[in-house]
C-alpha cells in the first residue's frame, strides 16, 4: 500500500458521515487486542480553543522529556498535522504501514455489515500509532462532542479537559447550553482528574455536579492569575508567578486558553501523575503554535487567517481584530450552512469596508450567494468570488490598492484550502 492509497481508504470512509456512538469503534478495539487503550490520555474537549490547549500541553509535555503523542482535528494543509509525536508530524510510511495493518479489520467489519466512519478508523489508526512509538502520555482531543464521540473509548484518563463551550453541532449535540455541555462532560470519568476553563453559569453547574457524581478532583483555570498582560500583532506576553512568559498565538482568548493549558498541568503535577520546571513551561508555551487560528500571515499588507465559525469563536476574532488590526479592512468570508450564520456574522456588523464572499471547499458549504445575502443585513458593500483562490487574489489586489488590511474567517476548512495558497502567493 501506499500513502496515496492509505489516505484514499481513509477518504473513502468519508460517504458515511458523523454517526455518534460507541459500538461500532469497540468492536474495532476489541478485534485489534492491543491494549490500545491502556495508554495515558490527557482527553480534551469543548467547543472553541480545544487546538490551542493541546498544543500548549503537548509542548510542555514534550519539553519536560516526555514521548508525547497528539490527536488533534481538522487539519489545515497536511492530513499528518492529526497524527503527532513530540509535536512532530509521523511520517508517510508510519501511516501508511498503520492503515495497512488495520484494514483487513475494518473489511471484516464491512462485511458484517459494520460500517465504521472515517474519524472512527482515525482514532484507532493514530492510537495504534502512539502504542507502537511507545508513548509516555498522549493528548487527545475529541472530534465532535465528547460522550459519543469515538474517542470517549478511553476508560481512565489521566485527566479530562473542558475548554469554553458554546453552541456548535447543535443538531446533533442539541441546541441549548445544558444539553452541550452534558454531552461534553461525557469525557469525565470516575476516580479522575477534570480541568475547566472559565464557563458560563449553567455549564459551570453542570461540570461541577458531574465531577462530584464521578468522584473527581475538580481544578479551574480562573484560579491561575497573569499579570502585567501585553497583547500585540506580534504575539503576547504576560507575568505568572513572578516570571515573564511569552505566547506566538494571538489574542486574549489564547491568554484564556494558556490558562486552562497551565491549570492542567499543575494539576497532574499536584497530583504526581507528571513533573515539569518553570523552565520547561516558559519554553513549551512560547513554542506553542496552531495554524489559522488568528494567524498572521503578512505584516505588508497585513493578512490575518482564522477557523472562527460559531458564534464564541467570532466573539474572540472580533475582539482580536478590533485590538490589533486598525484602519480600513477587507473581510473574507465563506462558512457552513449548519453554522449560526446570522448571530456569528452580526457580531462583525460595520467592521469592514468590503466583504468578498466565497464559496468553503466542504459538503457543507453554504452557497455564497445565499452568504453575501445575509452579509447585506450586516454590511454596506459585499461582492461575490466563488472560488476561494479567486476570491483571495480579489481581496489582495483591493487590499493592495487601498491600504487595506485582510481577514479571513468562517470555517477551517475554508483556511486550510487558503492558506498554503497565500503563504506561496506572497513569498513571490
């Protein structure tokens, strides 16, 4: 097998969609009789920053000597970016050798009438990964949700992680705050560890009532206090427990997520389960980085990337474009048609002078010309360029022309077709 005929299997399982549940993956597991799950698992979930905090774990992870293994979704540019080890992409034929050896499995099960669906073939693919590399400890983040999710096999992690929950996926993890958040608090599990970010009132509640019936120690990124915070284009820096610390990810909403990533690691380390120095998690969260999540690209004319798609992550782009970008904007936009369209684009209303509307490289996809009328109620000049390249060249040449800055938002999947483009198209 080769590595374009692995990640064709892979794809191939994609017709199956999202289909929450557990049975089909345990039945995966139980055929592999690996073990795979007996490994140290630090489970992350939430619906914005979940990226952001594995990846400061895991640096500091990796910093401290540990052999760290990482499951993140989606990628941006390479299918590898899901699966690393040491903050490391595995290579080619690690992928390849891992999806030929499961395979077979996953016909029997066709064969059985057992359809296993692309992340579900992922999960198990990048935990046999992480058992044969012979990993200390690996962070994991979810795919969609947290109780059914197909990750939720990990019987005993080390520790569970919420990061802000919000409304997203509301029509298959339902539409209000509770019903989210108790799907998300399907990651805590008895006799463990949990960690929150700073939440709203009724899924703080709930976190607190489900780690108290899971007898679990319960740890909060409000009690982690910076000081002397310095945010900028060029990155942040803040002072925790008298030391100068220094972040490459941008906004106020990453110093959120520093947060939650420290409150994680103190507690294991209260709790015996790892040790790091001050030194290793000044280095960790200053190598800390997670593409297309406000991202600048260029400084001239300045051209910043981000995922932001639901109404929390908007919140945060916002904020961090109305603190960092000033003068006259150009807005890129494509989006989701299963996204809160409106309330996340209202929040933008009169920000930018021009909006090109595009079309997100996705099933999904919510026609642009259905997206610039919404845009209208929103903004004064809005223009239509289907094809994401297109639209990107129409933005820069405007931007160019006019002194304007770019931003971009609305899907991640729409930054991962754009930006391996903008970063070849300006280095020309």
């Amino acid at each position: 097998m080769t590595y374009e005929q692995a990640l064709e299997k892979i794809h191939s399982l994609d017709k199956f969609g999202s289909r929450p549940g557990l049975e089909r993956i345990k039945m995966l597991f139980d055929m592999l009789g690996d073990d795979l799950l007996s490994q140290r698992f630090i489970h992350v979930a939430g619906t914005n920053g979940k990226g952001s905090v594995c990846q400061m774990i895991s640096r500091v992870l990796t910093e401290s000597g540990l052999k760290t293994g990482l499951f993140i979704s989606p990628y941006i540019t390479d299918f590898l970016e899901r699966i690393q080890i040491n903050n490391e992409l595995i290579s080619k034929d690690e992928l390849t050798d891992a999806v030929e050896y499961l395979s077979p499995l996953l016909d029997k099960l066709n064969e059985q009438g057992i359809i296993i669906t692309e992340f579900e073939f992922l999960t198990a693919v990048a935990f046999y990964i992480y058992k044969k590399n012979a990993c200390d400890i690996i962070v994991c983040e979810t795919g969609l949700g947290g109780l059914l999710d197909s990750t939720n096999l990990i019987e005993k992690p080390l520790c569970s992680v919420l990061t802000k929950i919000d409304l997203d996926h509301t029509a298959i993890l339902g539409d209000t705050i509770e019903l989210i958040t108790e799907q998300k608090c399907g990651i805590i599990k008895s006799d463990s560890i949990t960690v929150t970010a700073s939440q709203n009132e009724v899924s703080t509640a709930i976190i607190k009532q489900t780690a108290k019936k899971k007898n679990n120690r319960l740890y909060s990124a409000c009690d982690i206090h910076f000081d002397d915070v310095d945010l900028s284009i060029n990155g942040s820096k803040f002072s925790y427990n008298g030391e100068s610390y220094a972040l490459k990810l941008l906004g106020e909403h990453q110093i959120e997520n520093a947060k939650v990533a420290i409150a994680t690691l103190l507690a294991l380390k209260e709790n015996g389960i790892i040790d790091f120095s001050e030194d290793n998690l000044k280095k960790g969260l200053e190598k800390a980085t997670n593409p297309a999540r406000f991202e600048l690209l260029s400084k001239s004319p300045v051209v910043v990337l981000d995922g932001a798609h639901n109404v929390n992550g908007m919140s945060a782009f916002k904020n961090a474009t109305e603190r960092f970008i000033q003068g006259k904007r150009v807005l890129l936009v494509g989006m989701l048609k299963d996204k809160d369209v409106n309330d996340s684009l209202s929040l933008l209303k009169g920000m930018f002078d021009l909006v090109v509307v595009t079309d997100v490289p996705n099933p999904r996809n919510l026609d642009s010309y259905e997206l610039s009328d919404i845009c209208r109620k929103y903004f004064d000049k809005v223009v239509v360029s289907s094809a994401p390249h297109t639209a990107f060249d129409t933005a820069y040449t405007i931007a160019k022309e006019n002194e304007c800055s770019i931003c971009i938002c609305g899907s991640l999947y729409l930054a991962g077709e754009l930006r391996p483009y903008i970063i070849e198209k300006l280095s020309k």
